[in-house]
C-alpha cells in the first residue's frame, strides 16, 4: 500500500485500528511486569508489539514502506496504548478481561488482513497463510525475545492456533472464489470465537508427553 491512508473497509478498518491500540497496550503491559524500563522502553515495546507484524510482513511481501508506517493512525493508537499502559497499570489489571478481548480482536483482524495482503501480492495458499500468522504474533515474538523471555507463542497457551485457523479461512475462501467482506469477518469471528474459549476454558496447544502435568508457566500475553 503507497498510500498514507488505509484503504480496508470500514468494519475491518475499525477492527484493525482497534487492535492495534489493543497490542500496544497489553504488550506494553508485558514489558512493565517482564523489566524494568522507562517511558522510552515500555512505549517503543508496545509499539513493537503492535506494528511489528505488519511490517515483518510487508518488508517479506516487498510492500514498502509498510503499511503501519504510512498511517499516522497506526502508530499513533499504538503509542498511545504505550503510553496508558505506562501509566496506569496498577490499574489496567483490574480489566483484565476486557484488555484481553481487545487482543483477541486484534489478533483476528491481523491474521486475517495479512493473509490477504500477502495473497493480494501472489503469494501461493501456505506463504499466505503464514504471513498471517506472523502479522499476527510477529510484533510479540519480537517484543519478548527482547526482554528476554521465551516468546509466548511458542509457550503452550492457545494463541498461535487461533490465528493460523483464521488465516487458512480467509485464504480458503479467496481459492473458492467466496472471498469478500462477509468471508473476511467470517474469519475474524472464527479466530476471535476459538482464542476466546482457550481463554475462558484454559485451553492450551498439545505438548510433549514428558513435560505435561508439570505446571509450568505459560504465559498469557498477547502475540
């Protein structure tokens, strides 16, 4: 996209702009409890949380400059999470749950937009779907290997899953020729409806037999 506005529509435009200010906040929420930083560090986290896919994405897709940079709102709603997450997260915990729906929607909307862009620009049906993965944990696999800490998609909570299901419907419905705004949200509303129930019934993705049962850590942070 070379424009400096995006051309999504509407619903999946409000979606969009709605997550990324949902990733900038949690994750820089993750950076506050995960290291100590100041305002610089816990924003420019946040930031990377929320951005960083996208822009893995449109650099691997030749999209340049990437769409969130060309966007004033996108960066702008990402640094703003930064910044309310900077200073208000002794309170932030408190709404918890209500943070976490706005992540969910936010990593609904990213596997889906990314997948779509990257089969806008010929990309065949398994690089499509990947790239939507990673538009949608990109940022917070980023975010967490600098602050140390193994990135919380390859942890065992249910979060990866969620995006790769609805990165493969949109790609699915584009081959079939069904693709258009209703399979969009469609997809976005499969990806939101199965990361909520991981959340709400504590469903985590399988692991080796040998480590099960040892209650391990297994993060909840966004991406």
């Amino acid at each position: 996209m070379q424009t400096g506005m995006s051309l999504e529509p509407t619903p999946l435009l409000a979606l969009d702009l709605t997550g990324t200010f949902a990733f900038g906040l949690n994750g820089a929420l993750t950076a506050v409890r995960a290291a100590r930083l100041d305002v610089v560090g816990v924003v420019v986290l946040g930031m990377i949380t929320a951005l960083g896919g996208g822009i893995i994405r449109d650099v691997l897709i030749d999209s340049l400059p990437p769409a969130t940079l060309m966007d004033w709102r996108y960066y702008t709603l990402a640094a703003i999470g930064g910044l309310i997450a900077f200073a208000l997260s002794k309170y932030l915990r408190r709404i918890g749950t209500a943070i976490t729906v706005l992540d969910a929607i936010g990593l609904s909307t990213f596997a889906v937009i990314g997948s779509s862009k990257a089969l806008a620009a010929g990309l065949g049906v398994a690089p499509a779907i990947l790239l939507g993965v990673v538009t949608a944990v990109g940022g917070g696999t980023i975010r967490d290997t600098l602050v140390r800490q193994i990135p919380s998609v390859l942890r065992s909570d249910l979060y990866a899953i969620p995006a790769l299901v609805g990165a493969a419907v949109t790609v699915a419905t584009a081959e079939t020729g069904l693709y258009g705004l209703p399979a969009e949200l469609g997809a976005t509303t499969i990806c939101f409806v199965i990361r909520m129930l991981g959340v709400r019934y504590g469903l985590n993705a399988p692991e080796p037999f040998e480590t099960r049962g040892r209650g391990g850590a297994r993060g909840r942070d966004t991406q």
